[in-house]
C-alpha cells in the first residue's frame, strides 16, 4: 500500500526544520492538524527512530509507513497506544526496521540529548517544547542564572548551560536528575564542576522556599510541571488549581527585570485562562507585569494544546 499523498506532503512541509543538519527529533504528523484522515495518528521522529502514537479506540499504525520512498524511510517503527484507561502502553511495542536495544542520542539546535524507548510514556524529551527552549538559549547572557524546576531529564537547564548560564535543576526523580546530567556531559558540560550547575531531588515548592530565605536571585526561572503529580508527602498539585501559587513563589526568587517561563499541557485550561492564572497571586494581582505568548513548534499543526507564556517584571 502506497503512503497518501498528503502523508508525504506532512513530510516536505517539515523539512525545513531539518534542513541544516542541526535538528534530527520532530513531529512528522500531527492528526488531523495535517488532515482529517489522520485524526488520531501521531508521527514522532527520533533521528531516524519513528514513534507512531494512536488515541483512538482499536486505531493501530498504517501499513503504509512501511512502505515509504527509501529517502523518508525511517530506521525503526515503533508504537504506543492509548489503553482502556486513556493511557498510553508503556513502553512503545517494535512494529518494523531496526529494533533498538537501548538508549541513543538526537540532536536539537545543534545540541544532543538522550532518549530511550523503553523508558514508558515519555522518551526523554518534549519536542514541543522545541521553540522554547531555543527560546531560553537566545535569551541566556554569559553568567546569568537559570533556576529549572520539574526538570525531568533537564534539557532546559542543557539549552541554558550552552549559553554560558548557571544552573538550578529541580526533580523529585534523582534518576531523571541523573539523566540530565549525562546530556549535559553528551554537549561537552561539566555538571558538577565549581557548583555552576546544581541538581537536586526534591519538591520544587520547598526548594524554591530555600532559595527564598537564602535571598537567592534568578534571571530566568522555568517552571513546567505535570498536570497533575502527588510529592512524596502525598500532599497533590492539579495545574488548574495550584500554578498561580506556584508562580507567586517563583516570583519571589526572580531577579529584576528577569522572567519566568509557566507551561503547562492541561487541556482544562484555555491559553487565555492559564495566563491570567498565572498572574493572578503575583504582586500587584499580576498589575506591571509583562506577558508574552510561547507557541508550539510549526511541526505541531494540530490542536495547540499547550498553554505556555512567558512573564517578565
């Protein structure tokens, strides 16, 4: 079975991205953002590692992606599905090519970052969070400060570090941390020489309290947290309920004249909605501060579902 022709326009359309060699990790197809025929189906490329995802009932991956021109040919198939909960299988199932036997490496911006199949719902990086992070990195002066929180595998802190930042990475996983750590020795990083780059295991609320008392600064402050998550003291965090608090308390360890990024993917929450939560426990009710929409990557063609901004004082 051929590929539909609108299938292999999906592809043109992003090979721009790509065009420079700098870039190999993007979302090829994006549901019905790229037709109505593809309405559920998901493409992620992970330099030449394909992962289909499907969100509807008894949806599996075409046959056609194995049947592709050799010059869009990926390496491997694989597969995650929704299960009967809404759930994504983890981790992905092989379906055709290449079977991977461990972690590999992609490149961003020139930058390079592990990812691992067999690591359950999320490979090691958010491709849309692409725009932002490269956002970051232009923002970064030489010796400026980046505090990082819900860091996970910590390529925020990586795009940062590259710029000539310090850095601050916050996760409650030390295993995440420790990933984190090796993309940051993947781009030629040293993290743990001099205390210029800091990777602590804990809750992103108590350590944004330290910072406080200790009257730390931060010219850029990162918060993108899980729609919801549960610390180790039970004690839970629900995006539509708790970031405008969350933000209130970065806001106490952010720099003058610095600015935070607030991203969450709570499809409960208009782009509107989320940034006036964010504004609304800062000082002043959120008055005399600045906003500026984040918007998804250009590979993302389907539903904006990600609620990003960045705020400044």
């Amino acid at each position: 079975m051929s590929p539909p022709q609108e299938f292999l326009r999906a592809l043109r359309r992003r090979d721009p991205l790509r065009a420079d060699g700098a870039t190999d990790a993007l979302r090829l197809l994006d549901g019905a953002g790229d037709g109505r025929a593809f309405d559920g189906l998901f493409v992620d490329d992970f330099a030449g590692r394909w992962l289909v995802g499907t969100s509807r009932p008894g949806q599996t991956p075409p046959d056609w992606l194995r049947a592709l021109p050799a010059a869009d040919e990926p390496r491997s198939i694989y597969w995650k599905r929704l299960d009967s909960r809404g759930e994504y299988q983890q981790p992905p199932a092989f379906r055709a090519g290449e079977p991977i036997t461990g972690p590999f490496n992609i490149r961003e911006g020139g930058l390079a970052y592990r990812v691992d199949f067999q690591n359950g719902y999320s490979q090691g990086i958010f491709l849309d969070q692409r725009d932002n992070r490269l956002a970051l990195r232009e923002r970064i002066r030489p010796g400026m400060s980046v505090f990082n929180g819900f860091a996970y595998t910590c390529a925020f802190s990586v795009a940062a570090a590259v710029a000539g930042a310090r850095t601050v990475s916050v996760d409650l996983s030390r295993a995440s941390l420790d990933w984190g750590k090796e993309n940051f020795r993947l781009n030629g990083l040293k993290p743990d020489a001099g205390g210029e780059h800091e990777f602590r295991a804990g809750d992103v609320f108590e350590a944004l309290h330290h910072r406080a008392k200790r009257g730390a600064r931060f010219d850029f402050i990162v918060l993108d947290p899980p729609t919801f998550s549960r610390d180790r003291k039970g004690k839970v965090f629900r995006a539509e309920d708790n970031f405008g608090t969350l933000a209130a308390l970065a806001a106490t360890v952010l720099a003058p004249g610095g600015a935070m990024l607030c991203s969450s993917n709570s499809r409960r929450l208009t782009a509107e909605g989320f940034r006036r939560l964010v504004l609304s426990e800062l000082p002043g009710g959120g008055k005399g501060w600045r906003t500026e929409p984040a918007p998804m990557p250009a590979d993302f063609t389907g539903e904006p579902y990600l609620r990003a901004v960045w705020v400044s004082c």
